[in-house]
C-alpha cells in the first residue's frame, strides 16, 4: 500500500495534463511494481515499450510516434505508460516473466499481472492506436458490476463502480447513470457530485448540464483540471457523435458548449472540430475553408501539423483537384519548414497526384539524398523515385 500512496502521490507531477489536446504520450516514471498497483487501483492497463538505446524502430517510434497528439489524445485516457530500457536491472528483471526477444516489444498488461496482448515492431500512428483500441476491447471491467445491477442491487457504490466501469470499457452507460441521478433529490452531496464527474460522457445530455451546474463544487471537491478535462472529452465525443450520425446540429453543439465552459480552447477545437467533421462528410469545400483559417490562425508554419494536414486532404479528397492543389502548397510549407526526407515524399507524392512529374522526381531524389542512414525512408523514397520514372 505504501508503493501505491506514493505512485498516487506523484502521478499529478508526472502525469500533468492528460485532457484531449495533450501533446503525446505522457511515461509513468515509478516501478513497474508501482505501476501494477496504480492500474489496479484506477481499473487501467499499463502499456510497456520495452525497447533499447541501439535499436533503430525503437528511436523512431519515441521520435515520431509516441508524441503525436492523437496517440497521445488515447493512450494517457486509456493507460499507465512505461518505457522500460531492456537492457538495464530494472528491464532484465521484467524480461523475467514478460518474453522480450525483439525491440521494440510492445507489452498491455492488466492491474493484475496477466498479459492482455503482445506484439513486436514499430509501426504508424494510426496502426498504434488501432491497436491499443483492440487492446481496449478486449478488457471488460463492467461484467461482473452487470451481474449484481441486474439481479436488482442499487447500492450506490455499486452503481459508481458501474458506471465507472461501463465508461472505461467504452460501453453506453447514461440509461444506469440517469437511472441514479433521477433517483436522488440532492445532487449536491460529495458523492453525487463525484457520480456527476464519473458519468459525464458526452456533451450532449442532460448529465453534462448537471455537471455545468455543479462545476464550482465539483472543482473545489476534486479539482479545476479534472473537470475541463472532463468537459473537453465530452465535447469531443459528441464531436465523434455527430460524424456517426451525420448531424451537423450535433457538432454545433459541442463547439458551443465548448466556449462556453473552456472559452481558451475553443477556437482551436472548433477548427478541429470542423475540419474532422467535414472531412468524414467528403465536403471539401467546407473543408478547405476551416482549413485554410486554421492553418493561417493556428498552425503558422509548424511543418509536423502542415504535414498531417496535406496528409489528411490527400487521404479524403484525392480526387478533388482543387484539395490536391491546397494539399500541394501545405506540403511544400511542411518540407521547406520541417526539412525532414518524409516531408519531402509527402511532397513528391502529392506533385505526382497533380501531374507534375518532373518536379516529383526532383523532391523524390532530393528526400533519398535526406534519408541517409533512415532505411524506411530510403526505401520508400527509392519506391516513389521508380514509380515517377515508369509513368515518365
């Protein structure tokens, strides 16, 4: 109990802000013994990336993976992160009983000690978080907390842990959560207040407005961070709402509940928002126009986010002249500001879509010359640079 006091003790200096727009993987710093027992004690599974210094996917993962935003946005959410050199004591001891035979080796295991799921090599962003969503789905905490909830048991701590459980697993919880609420004449006692904290899954419900209503309260209760992380999640998941369900209503509600309660923030989700909204949607004039604002009001030169974004247009409007045009001119900015050789095959990739091979190939070749010593690079700049050269 002692590890766990103290692994609880530390976690807000080590783990500073986890809300949706933290900027990539935030890496628990105790033991492994501590991080067991703070996953037991906050119903979570610890990720391990059990890598060495010398090892090339293990680097590129930590440069170019692990701090994306995205990757980030889900893993802090959803897990107790540890990089664990494997060739140091405290790697060699957990080689012991976790298998390590290639680096890196990525390892998601429950508060208990057993192995959730294992798999090996580096790989992109959006393969990453795939895969920690399958991990996540693998993991039920609700099923035991159904058992008793339907054999008729309403004790309220019961129905906490529930709806708590029912929210790490992804699963809906409002029917089990307003079914309390509107069974309780106070909502502003300690514990219903906490309750309001727990449930509080999307912005568009009336479990949210309670939360609004209580927010002070609930602030000085637990604390200012946890409830705008709270409201930002929640926005966002309505965000995610009104994709599924094709509801731009929806997705003006989230921006407008969005400022009004994190005022700071919201110009930036909005953007997000928009641009996320409208590229599900396949409008790429709405696109282009969020687009274009946020990159002029937002991103100001910053080559990672003109990258993901000449990216983002190439992936959902390929075939739209016009986006492929804007595509062209974000990666040129990406290349020129960032000077990384996978910028610059974004670039030729993109000049190729738009018929302009010669200079393709100039950017192709120059991404080889940057590659140097980066084999995923080098090959795929080798690929680009043959593929200009068969349609030449």
């Amino acid at each position: 109990m002692r590890n766990l006091f103290f692994a609880l003790l530390i976690l807000p200096l080590i783990l500073p802000n986890q809300t949706a727009y933290a900027e990539g993987i935030e890496f628990f710093h105790g033991s492994f013994e501590e991080a067991l027992e703070l996953a037991s004690a906050e119903d979570k599974v610890i990720f391990v990336d059990a890598y060495t210094t010398w090892c090339g996917p293990c680097k590129r993962m930590a440069a170019n993976v692990f701090p994306q935003k995205d990757v980030g946005d889900y893993f802090n959410a959803n897990f107790v992160n540890m990089k664990i050199d494997m060739e140091k004591p405290d790697g060699l001891e957990f080689r012991k009983k976790y298998p390590v035979s290639a680096f890196p080796t990525f390892y998601f295991i429950g508060g208990d000690g057993k192995t959730v799921h294992t798999t090996k090599g580096g790989q992109p962003a959006d393969k990453f978080i795939q895969l920690a969503k399958m991990v996540m789905s693998k993991v039920d905490y609700s099923a035991d907390f159904a058992l008793a909830y339907n054999a008729g048991d309403r004790d309220p701590e019961l129905i906490f842990k529930y709806v708590k459980a029912l929210v790490k697993s992804n699963k809906p919880s409002g029917k089990v959560a307003n079914e309390y609420i509107n069974s309780q004449k106070d909502l502003s006692t300690d514990f219903n207040r906490r309750f309001l904290l727990a449930a509080t899954v999307e912005a568009d419900t009336r479990i949210f407005d309670k939360l609004i209503e209580q927010r002070s309260a609930i602030s000085a209760l637990e604390s200012a961070g946890a409830v705008d992380a709270v409201i930002e999640k929640a926005c966002l998941r309505t965000v995610r709402k009104s994709i599924d369900y094709k509801n731009e209503d929806l997705l003006n509600e989230a921006k407008s509940k969005m400022k009004k309660n994190l005022p700071a923030k919201s110009t930036a989700f909005a953007n997000h928002a928009d641009m996320t909204y409208y590229k599900a949607a396949g409008n790429a004039g709405k696109y282009l126009k969020v687009c274009s604002s946020h990159v002029k009001k937002n991103v100001k030169g910053n080559a990672s986010e003109l990258h993901q974004i000449a990216m983002d247009i190439k992936d959902g409007f390929g075939k739209n002249s016009k986006a492929l045009s804007a595509a062209e001119k974000y990666a040129k900015q990406a290349a020129e500001n960032g000077g990384l050789a996978k910028y610059y095959i974004t670039y030729s990739s993109i000049l190729l879509e738009n018929k302009k091979k010669a200079e393709a190939l100039e950017m192709a070749k120059k991404a080889l010359d940057m590659a140097e010593g980066k084999q995923r690079e080098q090959s795929e700049a080798i690929k680009l640079i043959r593929m200009i050269e068969r349609e030449g």
